[in-house]
C-alpha cells in the first residue's frame, strides 16, 4: 500500500514529536503521533505523557476532535491493543472513526500487541513499517533497547580537542568546548533517565551532573545521577550528593551489574560522562549504542585521552562507527555517531573496573 507526501510529512513530525517526550515517559516508549483530517491537513498531534497519562495517539485525537472521523492516523509504534494504566489506544482510534493507521515500527511485546490486527479486523486501513528504521534510531532507540536487551540504551558523550583530548596536561582546561556545545550537554541530559560518571571524574570535576535552562536555572525534571564508586572514595561534600537531583551511588562491578541496575530502575535512556576509563569500560563491553563527541579545533599535544586502553593492538581490531550527524555548535562541532564494529562482550579485559579516572 503506498505512502502520499503528507503522510511522508507527518511521520516525520511524529518522530519529531516523540523525541519531545524523551526523559519522561520510562519505562513507556517515547511516541508521536499526527491526527490527519480527510482533507490531508493536520488535524491533531501528540506525544506520549509520563506514565499513566494519555498516549500519543490519545492526544492527537482529542486535539483532532470531529476532524479524526475519516481520516489518518500516523504514529511511530503501532498502536497497543491492551489494557494498562489506560486503554487501548487501538479502540480509541476506532471510536474516534479513523479510516487508515500509518505505522513505523511494529508493536514488538506481546502484551500490548495486537493493534494492527484489531484495527484491521474493524476494516482500516493498516500501513506497518514505513520509516520503521528511522523511528528505531530515533526517540524509540531507548525503548527497543530494554524490550530485546534487557538493558537501558547507552549514549556515550564526549568533549575532546582534534587530537583527542579532554583537558590539558595541567588539568587547568575544566571546559574543552565552547557554550554553545556546553548547552547541548543540557539537552542531552534531559532527554535522558539518568546520566553516569565514575568516582574518578566526580573526584577531579566535582560535576553537579543537573540539568539547567539557558538561563542557568535547574530544570524542574531532573536525570537520576549516578556515579559509580565501588572503593566508597566519593566525599559526603560531592556536589552530586546535593539535593538538586535524585543521586545513586552504585558499587556495580562491571557495565553489565550497572545496567541491570539501572534498568531495574526503569531507565531506559543512560547518558554516560564518565572519564577515559569508564568510557573504555562501556566500550570494550560492546555496551555503548550512540556516542556524542564535541570537537573543538584546537590541539593541546599532551593531556588525558578521550578514552582509555581498550586492548586493542591492531587497526584490524579497532572499533569502528558510522556518522550519522553533524551539526555545527558555535566554534565546536556536534558529530553522532553509531558503532558498525564493537568488541562485545567476548573480549572483555579486567582491570580497574567502571569506577577509575577520568
């Protein structure tokens, strides 16, 4: 069944809208959803709230009102077909008259699947998997994560020099990038559950690790911090330990206790900050699924690496991964990037553990 130019628009506004609702609806999947009018034109759109508030697809329809009654519904994750905190959004889409459902990515648990079935059943039209590998690396990343992995979705920032630098030698450089990309970090804290630092970097930076508006204010829903100390070395005066945010102090042993741990916690979204070593930990575990580096054009020769050993003694054995952005941020440079090559967990090293230097 083909797929009109509007249609083609709103996926692209639901993926958009999903990604707004990042940060605050764990364990529940990030989801937007666009109301189409029979006309074409945008009737209602939404995102999904915080757990126990209305789905994506429910608030686009009550923006939409009447205009749903034979039109289109487009949402990242096909709609659910059972009953939680709420009900189905599957009946609720037909109660509301929708004649077609276009869907990037299929309902993948079998607890709330059964949408698209139902809404066929009921005689609408049902389009699953368009753009489904965009919605995927998109705001349901994290979500899709813990449904096949069992694990919260890891986001590996990091600011360097171009020669791969995180502070001068002297430890005098605290800010690599400009403010511009500092604000960035903020963005990216928020729309994550938590974000993690080990003992080390807590130790040399004292980060508070909150999130703050342009205005420098905490915002009023923070990441849960944690830092991983499993020698008990983070002072009671850590500003981590403040009472701006909610604080973890994990004695996880290795990325895999941690993640369990994290998860067990519901998040689903992990924004790792930790220095070289926690970094090299994540990474020679295969257990980073997006890395954030913000590049700043100037050379230091000496200083901390961006990450430390990772046992690698071949370019044949180096880890490798796949642009996916680059944005401009003042004088630094945004790049994402996805892994095309990880060690996973076959090659594993011991060592200091996830809570060394930064």
């Amino acid at each position: 069944m083909s797929v009109g130019p509007l249609e083609l628009r709103a996926m692209a506004r639901a993926r958009a809208l999903g990604a707004t609702a990042l940060g605050t609806t764990s364990p529940n999947p990030a989801v937007g959803a666009v109301v189409l009018a029979p006309d074409g034109t945008v009737a209602g759109e939404g995102a999904t709230a915080p757990p126990g508030g209305p789905h994506a697809e429910v608030a686009a329809l009550a923006q939409a009102g009447e205009r749903a009654r034979g039109g289109t519904a487009v949402v990242t994750l096909e709609p659910c077909a059972h009953t939680g905190r709420t009900g189905p959004c599957a009946d609720a889409l037909l109660a509301a008259g929708i004649a077609r459902v276009v869907v990037a990515v299929p309902e993948p648990t079998e607890l709330a699947g059964g949408g698209a079935a139902r809404l066929r059943a009921a005689g609408v039209d049902v389009v699953l998997g368009f753009q489904q590998e965009a919605a995927e690396r998109g705001a349901l990343a994290g979500w899709l994560t813990g449904v096949r992995e069992h694990r919260p979705y890891v986001i590996w920032k990091v600011a360097a020099t171009l020669d791969g630098r995180v502070a001068a030698a002297d430890g005098s450089s605290r800010w690599v990038t400009g403010p511009e990309a500092r604000a960035e970090v903020h963005r990216l804290r928020a729309g994550c559950d938590a974000v993690v630092v080990g003992s080390g970097t807590a130790l040399t930076d004292d980060p508070q690790l909150t999130v703050r508006d342009a205005d420098g204010r905490d915002a009023a829903r923070q990441p849960l911090r944690v830092v991983v100390d499993r020698r008990g070395r983070l002072p009671a005066g850590a500003r981590v330990l403040d009472d701006a945010a909610p604080t973890l102090v994990s004695r996880a042993t290795g990325p895999d206790e941690l993640l369990a741990e994290l998860f067990a916690r519901d998040v689903r979204r992990l924004l790792l900050e930790g220095g070289p070593t926690l970094a090299a930990a994540f990474l020679r575990a295969g257990l980073v699924d997006e890395a954030v580096v913000h590049l700043a054009p100037k050379l230091l020769g000496a200083g901390p690496s961006l990450v430390g050993d990772l046992g690698i003694t071949g370019i044949g054995a180096a880890l490798s991964f796949s642009p996916a952005e680059l944005t401009p941020l003042g004088g630094d440079v945004q790049i994402r990037l996805h892994p095309t090559r990880h060690t996973g967990g076959g090659t594993r090293t011991g060592g200091d553990g996830p809570d060394g230097g930064s």
